[in-house]
C-alpha cells in the first residue's frame, strides 16, 4: 500500500495468490460512476479501481483502490491535458495491473478531458501487459453539442486503438427511451446500462455450468474484435424467451439494425437450478436469432448455459457480437422541436421494460428498436 502526497490511496496489490479474472477501472467522472454501481452490486473474482483527475471525486467514491492522477484539480475538459497528466502517472497506472487479471474493463464517459484522454492510456497499459481490454464507454447527448461529440468521437478512435473490443452506449439514445426521467436519472440509467452490460460480460467468464463459456472462447471472440455489439434481457413467466430476447434486442446498447453477419457471437443464457432451461427454449432461441435476426452458419456461435441462484425465476440472454458496425452518430441533432415532442423518435421504455405485448405485435417486438423505427416509418 503507497500513500499518494495528495492522501489519495494506491494499493496496486489486492491479493495475488488467486488473480481476478476481471479488473474494472472506471477512468474520469462518469467512469468512475459506472464502476461505483458495479462494485455495489458485489461481483465476485473481480477487483475495482478508479483514475481520476479529480481529488473530490475520488475522495467521495468508495472503491477501494483508488489513483489521483495529476494535482487532483481536474483536466479542464481537455483530452490532450488529460493524457499528459496520465502520462506523467504512468508508473501508478502500470501498478494498478499488477494483480494479473485475464481481462480488464476499462469504463469512460468520452467528451470531456479525463475520461476521454486518460482512458486510451489505461487501456494501452492494460493491454501491453498481455491483458484482454474491453472498453465501455459512452458518447455525450446532444444537448452537450456538437464540439463534445467531435471529442468524443476522437476518444473513440483512440479507445478502439488501445482496446481489444469496445461497447459504446449512446446516451442520447437512453434519453430518448426513457425520456420523463430527470436529466440526474436518465445519466443514472445510462450508468446502469453500461454496468449491466459489464456485470454480464463478467458473468460470461466467471459463472460455471452445463455449457460454460471459458475464457478461450472470449479471447478468441474478442481479441482484436473491434466495436462489439452486446444485448442483455430479462423475463420470466410462460413466455421468458420471447420476452427475454425481445428485451434483449430492444436494448438502448444495441447500435445496429441487425445481428446478422456478426463474425464471432456469445449467447449466455441463465437461470437459476429450480427454473432450468428446457431443450425447446434452446431452439426457440436459435430460431428467434435465426428467422427474425438473420444470424446463419457464417456466424461462429458460442453457446454458453450457466447457473445463477440470484436469478429466482428468471431467465436472462447475453449476446455479444463481433463483425459488424454499430451505427454511432456522428453528428448531434439539435431540432429541439423533435426532442421535446411528445411523439418522441424512439418508442418509450414501458415497451423496453416488455409489459407484455401492448399495443405492439408480437412480429414488432421482434425488431431491434432501431430498426423498427424504419420499419414502421
Ligand atoms: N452515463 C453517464 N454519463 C456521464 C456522467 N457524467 C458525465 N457523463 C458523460 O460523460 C462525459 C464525460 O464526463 P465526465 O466523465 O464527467 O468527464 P471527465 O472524464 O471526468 O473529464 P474532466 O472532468 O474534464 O476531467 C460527459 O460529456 C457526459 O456526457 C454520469 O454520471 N453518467
Ligand atoms: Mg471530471
């Protein structure tokens, strides 16, 4: 344990005996927020950290190993400041792996100056080390302007670069879908997404079962896989596959119209012991991916089926798909006029959440939200 001179504490070493198989370093505010939601939620076999510019912020979180980059006064809102001052802590970022994880996640929110600046330099160190670097991150919504998006999009490039795979959520698009939330809530809401999608990537390589999903098969879907398309749903009840899937390729994380052609795909499905998934869900699934989705044989498919207790009865579906190119803005869209109708673009999220059918068929449900849209235009 290294006492920092800004009284910032830096325990690079957790417990080296057993190496977590995953290491989640939030980098910046918004990273640092999606870290503190995941280590509340107590995930086993992973260690936590947080990089920050800013003494405040760290001070307030209560992830236990923490790295005070620079003075602590922040980065201004500049990239370039916030890789120079990375730079300069390169030492205590190169420390913060020492633990060996097989992964690391690196979280940022891009658009300002420490996420967007430090957070391809975290992820360049993890990487260098032989670690597999997953980057989530998320891009600015539009009512931040265009000069954060062209940032963001520039940090973006830079992650891509430094990661082996990245998944990007659109906060504008968790906006649209839940838009009564206070702005305060709807960046909660992005938070948890981008946190859902890491605790299930994590699920995928720590949890056992039938079919288990071990970590060749993530490398050899991940390593160097470019932007990664993931989809995460829950349900319960007669129906939980269809409903499961529904939620699933309804999820504000998904970018893309389709999931067809996708190069290398994982499909975690879990449930608890008492509520086991049948031989027929499996197919119905395969047929969900198959007859609505185009997914074919071209795709390398790794099946996994595991066990969680926390799940009670019901099932959750992970896809993570690699091979095809989301659709990431590039520029903001400011026709308040359109934003603040109340036909907003993007359906609302009581569809998302699937209160069952509503007032969409079950062939609508079927569609990804972002294709729908053109579907129903
Ligand atoms: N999802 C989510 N996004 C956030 C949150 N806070 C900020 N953002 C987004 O992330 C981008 C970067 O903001 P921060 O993470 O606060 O910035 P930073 O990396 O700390 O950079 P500096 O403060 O300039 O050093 C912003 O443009 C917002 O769009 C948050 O709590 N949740
Ligand atoms: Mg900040």
């Amino acid at each position: 344990m290294v006492e920092t001179k800004d009284d910032i504490v830096i325990c690079p070493v957790i417990d080296n005996q057993f190496p977590p198989v995953v290491k989640i370093v939030g980098v910046g505010g918004c990273g640092g927020n999606v870290v503190q939601h995941v280590y509340e939620s107590g995930l086993k076999e992973v260690t936590f950290a947080v990089c920050n510019t800013d003494r405040k912020a760290l001070r307030d979180s209560s992830v236990p190993v923490k790295v005070q980059l620079g003075d602590g006064l922040g980065a201004g809102g500049d990239p370039e400041a916030g890789l120079r001052i990375a730079e300069k802590c390169s030492e205590d970022i190169y420390q913060l792996f020492e633990d060996a994880p097989e992964m690391a996640f690196i979280t940022a929110g891009l658009g300002k100056g420490t996420g967007t600046g430090a957070g391809p330099f975290v992820a360049q160190t993890a990487k260098s080390r032989g670690i597999l670097t997953v980057g989530f991150v998320c891009l600015p919504p539009d009512i931040e302007g265009e000069q954060k998006m062209k940032l963001a999009l520039e940090g973006l490039e830079q992650m891509r670069k430094n990661t082996d795979a990245v998944v990007v959520v659109d906060t504008q698009r968790v906006f649209d879908l839940y838009d009564d939330l206070s702005i305060e809530n709807a960046f909660d809401k992005a938070d948890d997404i981008m946190a859902d999608a890491a605790k299930a990537m994590v699920d995928i390589v720590t949890k056992s079962g039938r079919m288990t999903i071990d970590m060749a098969d993530v490398r050899t879907a991940l390593r160097n896989g470019g932007d990664v398309v993931m989809a995460y749903g829950k349900a319960s009840g007669e129906h939980r596959i269809a409903e499961a899937m529904s939620n699933a390729l309804n999820s504000p994380l998904l970018l893309q119209p389709k999931l067809s052609g996708a190069k290398d795909m994982l499909l975690n499905v879990m449930t608890s012991k008492q509520n086991a998934l049948y031989t027929w869900e499996l197919n119905e699934i395969k047929n969900i991916l198959r007859n609505k989705q185009g997914v074919d044989s071209s795709t390398n498919l790794i099946l996994g089926y595991m066990l969680d207790e926390g799940l009670g009865d019901e099932l959750s579906v992970t896809i993570v798909a690699t091979g095809l190119s989301p659709v990431i803005r590039e520029h903001v869209s400011l026709d308040w006029e359109e934003r603040t109708s109340p036909k907003s673009a993007l359906p609302k999220h009581e569809h998302v959440a699937f209160q069952g059918l509503g007032d969409m068929s079950e062939e609508d449900m079927m569609w990804p939200a972002y294709d729908r849209l053109n579907h129903r235009k």
